[in-house]
C-alpha cells in the first residue's frame, strides 16, 4: 500500500573541506528529524568541487570522510538516501542537456561565478561558469520540491526555476518546479576569532573556526582565545558583545540551557571560567560524533554498501526524469 506521498528534499553539499562546529550546529543537527516529514536526498557534490582544483587523494578523503560524518551526525541511510553525484551519471547527462537551455547571460550574472572567478584568476574554466545548470540537473533529476540552501545558495535555485520554467515552456510539464526551502533556524554560530563573520571553514585565522572532527585539546586551545571584551560579565548582547553572545549561544545548543540561565550560572564569574565551560561542552558534544565518524571510516564494507546502495536508489529516480527528457529533445531512444 502506497502511503501519502511526501514531499522531496534534495540538498547537495560539496566535500571542498572539513565539516566546522558551525556547519553542525546551524544545519547538519536539524537535518535528521527531517526524514520523518520529508522523502530526503543529499549528495556529496564532488563533481562540482572540481571545479576549482583539487588534490585528488584530498578529495576522496573527505568525500568519504563527510559521508561518514552526516551518518555519524544522525543522517540515517535506512530513511535518507545519502549518495556521491559522480555515482550517478544521470547529473553529467542532464547538466549537459541543460547547458543548451540556459544562457551566456544568466550565467554571467551569477554572483558566486563572480567571486570565484575574482579569487581563481588563473583558472576560470568553463565548468565554474556552467556550474549552476549542473546544479540545476541535480535538483531537477529527482523532481525535488524543497532545496534547503543557505543565502549564498539562493540565487542559484532561482536559476534552476529559470531553467526549468524554459524547459517546461517548450516540451510541457518535465520538472517539478522546486522551492528553496530556509530550515528552520539552527543557531548561527560565528567565528570565534572574528564574532562579526560567520564562523567559516575559508576563514584565515584557522583559530576561528573549529573542525567537526577536531581533537579535544585543539579545540579547548581554541576557546581559551577566544575573543570577547572587556566588561568581563557574561550578559547576552550581540551587538555590543558579538563574542561573549556567540560562545552563549554555542553554550546554549550544546547544553540545552536558556540564555537567562546561563547568565546566572557566570554570574561573578570571570570569562576564563565561562570559555573553559563552553569548550567543554563542545568537546563533549562533538566526541560522539568524532567517535562514531572514525569507527564508520574503520568499517569500509559499511561505508561501500551505504554509498553503492544510495547510487542504486538515486539513479533509479534519476534516470526515470533522464529518459523523458531525451525523448522530449528528440534524442532516438537506444
Ligand atoms: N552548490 C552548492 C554549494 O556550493 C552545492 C550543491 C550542488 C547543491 N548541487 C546542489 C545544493 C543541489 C543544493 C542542491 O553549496
């Protein structure tokens, strides 16, 4: 018996680098009780991570590495299809096809090819500019309804409505148009160097930022530094004290306790005291998460029959879309 058919998500997540504290508290920890609501897939978008270059045995590692880390983080493979992009040739197929229906100009406009292009001089190769029809394949394949995105993201699913709207517009109703979809809020945890910015793993003060898999010792190193002020009282004011609030509201997620609870356990207290607490709660949030990503890492038949197994299943979906759109182009069917 076929239940009520639920709603898709797809999301892509490129492997470029180490998942951050950020990362998991403002998304990756909300992504697990979506299964329940939603028909959820997430890719690890290798393919479009080449297109700035990269050190091949780099890669592998942390596609690996990241699948293991979403698993380890709750994603679980029984209720979310969880796959790598270059698995499934389909994205190659359909991004090619797209290509044809999206033009020179949109591209130009993208903001993201714009930076990219300013901070690779040396290799602004067509795969950056062509990037967001790929992107489009991706998300067009599975019929998605919802993309969840960041603000850096959104102009890129409008793109993709675009291009599905002109595709529909000539051969009839072939893709679902899908809806970027903002999470309900995680925190928004900021660099612990720089408490303005967004805590990011691009950050230059690598002392910003802690890794999702990062030793105990590194991160408490990395709180004892953390920046705050000097009115030495743990009071929460984000604008007045952009430090001091972040390392609350960390403390806040990790420990499930509310701000004004918190401003009473510091109370006289000094922030020496306070920046050992939150990385220690930290340390004790992430050490399960390190744990489990490792003995996953340890257990390759595992990992092997989760990503061979989530190909199987996105391919299917995937394909399906592939075919009717190459009969809709005209393509002879083989
Ligand atoms: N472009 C996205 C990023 O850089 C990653 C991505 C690739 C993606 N394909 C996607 C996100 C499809 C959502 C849907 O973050």
């Amino acid at each position: 018996m076929e239940e009520v058919q639920k709603k898709r998500i797809l999301s892509g997540i490129q492997p470029s680098g180490d998942l951050t504290l950020g990362s998991y508290l403002g998304a990756i920890k909300n992504w697990s009780a979506l299964a329940d609501e939603y028909d959820c897939y997430y890719m690890l978008a290798d393919m479009h991570t080449i297109t700035v270059r990269q050190v091949p045995a780099d890669l592998r590692r942390r596609t690996l590495t990241q699948l293991a880390a979403y698993i380890a983080c709750g994603l679980d493979p029984e209720k979310n299809v969880l796959f790598i992009q270059s698995h499934v040739p389909a994205h190659a197929q359909l991004g090619w096809v797209l290509d044809c229906y999206t033009m020179f100009g949109e591209l130009s406009r993208m903001t993201q090819f714009k930076d990219k292009s300013a901070k690779n001089a040396d290799n602004i190769n067509a795969g950056l500019f062509t990037y967001p029809a790929l992107m489009a394949a991706d998300i067009l394949l599975y019929q998605a309804d919802l993309v969840p995105v960041g603000e850096d993201q959104k102009q890129h699913v409008e793109i993709c409505r675009d291009i599905a709207n002109r595709f529909n517009g000539i051969y009839g109703e072939v893709f679902k148009m899908p809806e970027p979809y903002i999470p309900k809020m995680g925190a928004r945890v900021m660099s612990l160097t720089s408490p303005e910015n967004k805590m990011s793993k691009s950050d230059k003060d690598q002392n910003g930022c802690v890794y999702l898999l990062e030793k105990p010792e590194d991160i408490m190193r990395k709180f004892k530094k953390a920046v705050t002020d000097s009115e030495a009282c743990v009071r929460f004011a984000p604008q007045e004290k952009p430090g001091v609030s972040n390392l609350m509201q960390i403390y806040a997620v990790c420990t499930g306790k509310g701000i004004a609870e918190i401003e009473r356990e510091f109370d006289g207290r000094g922030y020496g005291d306070f920046k050992m607490a939150v990385g220690e709660a930290v340390v004790e949030t992430l050490r399960p998460i390190r744990e489990e990503t490792e003995r996953i890492l340890a257990d390759k038949a595992y990992l092997e029959g989760v990503y061979r197994a989530g190909a199987e299943h996105a391919s299917y979906v995937a394909n399906k879309t592939l075919r009717k759109v190459y009969k809709k182009v005209g393509f002879v069917e083989r």
